[in-house]
C-alpha cells in the first residue's frame, strides 16, 4: 500500500491545539470588551462569563457524513458572533450492517460575511471550516491494533477530518423575551480525508461522488 | 445591491435542489442500493454457460483499490475482446472499507458483459466492510465449477481476523472436495493472500498446501495482494502460485485451461 495520508494522530492534536488557540483569542478580545465596560457591577460581569459557559445553540442536522441525524450544542463568540465551536452526537442506522453506530463530532466553523436582508432576516453568504468526526464502536480504531506490523494501514477508521464550505439564513424572532431569540438554517457542502484522495485520483469520480451535502437548523438561544 | 444578493440566493438554491442524491449519512453507513449477491448469480451464469466447455479462458485481476480510473479502463479494454469467459477478482476492492468505495468499484464491474466473482481483500475487511463485502458480493469462502475445472475461492486474510473465524477455512474447504465431486476433474484454488504473504496465517501454510493437494488433479493456485507479478512454487512441489500485479499497474493474467493443461500470460495495458 502506498498510501501517504498525514500522520492523523499528529493532525488532530494540531487541530486541537489550532482550536483552543482561537478560543482563547476569541476570548481575549471579549476581556478587552468587558475592561472597556468596567462601570458595570460585578455581579453582571459574573453573570456575564457564568453565561459564556452555556451553549449559546442547539442544532439539529441531517447527514454531514456524521449520521442520518445528529443532534448538539454550539458556542457562538468573536466580534460579529463569526465564530462557533459545535459538539454533535450522531445516529447511523443499521442499514445493510450488522449494527447501529453512533458518532461524536467537534465543528469549528467561521461565519465571516452578513447581508441583513430584512429586519428579521439575514444571510451569510459563507460558512466554512473543519470538523473531527469519530465512530463509537470496536470496529474502529484511531491506530491499527498491534496485532499488525508498525504502519500496516496509514489511516485511522475511527477519526475522519471533514472540511466544509456552506451558507446560512438567520431569522429573528420579534418577541423580545422568548427563550430562542431566532432560527439559523443551514447547508454545507462537505468532504472528507478519504473522499478527498480518492476523488482527486479518479477521473472517474463524479462531484456528487465524493462531496456530501448536509443540511441543519440551530436555534439561537437569547443572551441577556 | 439587493437583487445581486437575491440571485445568490436563488442560485444557491438550485444548486441544492440540483445535489438532492448528495446527502452522504455516514463513511461506514452500510446503506447498499443496487445490485447485491453478486458472486451467487454470477456463479450460475458460469455453471450453466460453460458447462460443456472443454478451454476455459478467463482473466484475473487484483487489488484495484483507489484505482477507479485504471479498472475502468480494464472493463473498457475486457469487454472489447470475445475470448474472455470470466473474471476473477483477487480482492482489496476498498482501500479504507468505505461503504461508498465498494459501491464505486461494483459500479465499474457491473459494466463487465461477461460474469465475474470477487474475492474478499484484507483492505475490504476494515471497519465493517466485511459486512458490505457479504452483503454486495457474498461470502468470503465459496466455490464454483467451470467446465470440468473447480475453482476454489478462498478468504485467507488471517492477520484481519482472530480465532472466532478460521481463516483458512480447513473444514470448508474438506467439504467442497466432497461436493459436486462427478461434475469436475481438475482444481485450481484463488485467494488474496498467498501462503508465506503477511496476511496469511503461515503457521498452517504446509497443512493448507496438504489440504489443497487433495483435490482431484490441483493445476495451480493464484492470488493477488503483493501489487506485483509472481510465478512461484512456494512448497517446492511442482504447484505454482501466480500473483497478479495491481490494477494500477495496469496488467492483468489471463489463464487458459484444458483437460489437464493450463497456460498463462501477463497482459499490460
């Protein structure tokens, strides 16, 4: 087997590592933010970092290569709220297999554009960024069993890197006080490691063969 | 500024009405469409079309994981000649047991005008891709006779399995030398991975070699997974192991067979 795909364990933690880094100078710019509003009390700042811990969405999602179905919650952070960090649990149905599988994805994913379409509505014209998928389940694994000679398989069956490119549409609720302050409707267009090298091979393969299409909806939870 | 947006959006929409057969559920979803059991219906077209055939002629072809372009390109080249009465697939028809990879590759084959069997790779056991292997192709362990001439087709990918399934399969393969035994004189035996290989459980390769040569007038053995041509006779007794080369080297075996007698080539491409 010839294959030279990246280290993936070495990847991931790169990735982790490319994750928390921006976490952190998200957060760091929301400090700035909360210094320059200092006359406030600090019970409201308290309240203020107690709410950054809670999700500021749940999402549902169909397919992403991350299950028929899949559920989670997102952080939404940065200036303009461009960035969000998701976790989702996913559902494959058994299918043709002898078993149902469940999946865990971390999405990172960086909204940079708004066109405000309306009052209510606005649209980000590009939603793109990365997400780790992994496969509960024995049958796969992040690094071949010993059982094999050293670099047997150079791949992981277990943790797929998932890149992805999408729009979005953002609708407002008019209530002020309701517990969702508005709907976020979204597609991606996504591709995975191992679709990637075998689509760019192959002549033969079709855009529709190796690019998957999800579609998801987040309801945005209000922030006080 | 606000049509140019509305345009986006329309096309934008269209472009996903347009990829509605896109949703991808998961990498090792296991959702098969389309033709299934292909071993089992292929074999009775053999049995039945050559029954009476005194040469048989059929190519051999191996390891065409990831090389969709270069198997394609096989069938195109297969299906122009008419001496071809099968196809045998030595396995490794996933790269990385992707539910869609097996597909891909069936996809290809089916485009195949003569029948054609597969054998189960060490590639195509990762994750559950054993599963979808059974379910599309069949089991990894069967047999069918063309001619007079028995063709043995046997899982040897014993490093991806542990000691719940014998790999070889010895009692599968004493109770194919008792079956059908008027309808054949001669026996070749297939497989991935050939005695001595990586994958293969060497500890057994002198008893499977033993249990092999009970056949009634066993010819020869051919495998595929070592990605390169081979002509051997491992066990030093007048039984050659032919390894086919990779479909991306673009080359294949092509074996004829007659009473007693068999020549083989290595065609390129």
């Amino acid at each position: 087997m010839n294959l030279s795909l990246i280290n993936t364990q070495k990847l991931f933690i790169a990735l982790v590592s490319l994750f928390l880094s921006t976490v952190s100078l998200a957060q760091s710019s929301d400090q700035q933010q909360r210094d320059t509003l200092s006359s406030r009390g600090n019970t409201k700042e308290l309240k203020r970092a107690a709410l950054s811990l809670v999700p500021s969405s749940y999402m549902i999602q169909y397919a992403g290569s991350i299950g028929l179905l899949s559920a989670g919650a997102g952080w939404d952070y940065g200036k303009q709220k461009q960035w969000s960090t998701d976790f989702l649990m996913g559902y494959v149905p058994k299918y043709d297999t002898d078993r149902a599988k469940l999946t865990m994805t971390i999405r990172q994913s960086y909204t940079p554009w708004t066109v405000q379409l309306h009052e209510q509505l606005s649209y980000h014209p590009l939603r793109t960024g990365i997400y780790l998928n992994t496969t509960l389940g024995k049958q796969f694994w992040y690094k071949e069993p010993d059982k094999y000679p050293s670099s047997y398989y150079k791949f992981s069956t277990r943790l797929r890197i998932n890149i992805f490119v999408g729009q979005d549409f953002s609708y407002k609720f008019k209530s002020s006080t309701s517990y969702f302050e508005g709907l976020k409707f979204y597609y991606d267009l996504h591709t995975s490691d191992l679709y990637l090298i075998s689509g760019i091979q192959n002549k033969y393969l079709k855009f529709d063969d190796y690019i998957g299409l999800a579609l998801g909806i987040k309801f945005q939870i209000r922030r006080k | 500024m606000k049509k140019f947006w509305i345009y986006i959006v329309l096309a934008s929409i269209s472009l996903l009405i347009h990829s509605c057969n896109m949703f991808d559920i998961h990498p090792y979803a296991g959702k098969i469409e389309g033709r299934q059991d292909i071993n089992r219906d292929n074999i009775i077209k053999i049995e039945r079309d050559y029954a009476d055939k005194d040469t048989i002629k059929y190519a051999f072809i191996s390891d065409s994981q990831r090389w969709h372009d270069d198997l394609d390109d096989f069938v195109k080249i297969v299906n122009k000649r008419s001496d071809i009465d099968f196809i045998i697939h030595g396995g490794d028809i996933s790269d990385f047991g992707l539910t869609k990879e097996f597909l891909w590759q069936r996809d290809i084959l089916e485009k195949l005008k003569q029948p054609y069997v597969a054998l189960l790779g060490n590639h195509d056991c990762l994750a559950n891709g054993e599963e979808i292997f059974e379910q599309v192709f069949g089991s990894p362990n069967y047999s069918f006779i063309a001619g007079k001439t028995k063709f043995l087709c046997l899982n040897t990918n014993a490093l991806e399995s542990d000691y719940s399934t014998p790999v070889p399969d010895f009692s599968f393969i004493e109770h194919e030398r008792q079956t059908d035994k008027g309808r054949f004189e001669q026996t070749v035996v297939v497989m991935h991975a050939r005695p001595t290989s990586d994958q293969f459980n060497n500890n057994v390769a002198a008893v499977f070699q033993y249990s092999i040569r009970q056949y009634p007038n066993l010819l020869y053995c051919s495998n595929g997974h070592d990605h390169t041509y081979q002509q051997e006779d491992i066990f030093n007794d007048g039984i050659i192991y032919y390894g086919t080369p990779n479909i991306g080297k673009r080359q294949y075996l092509i074996f004829t067979i007659t009473k007693d007698h068999y020549t083989h080539e290595l065609v390129s491409y």
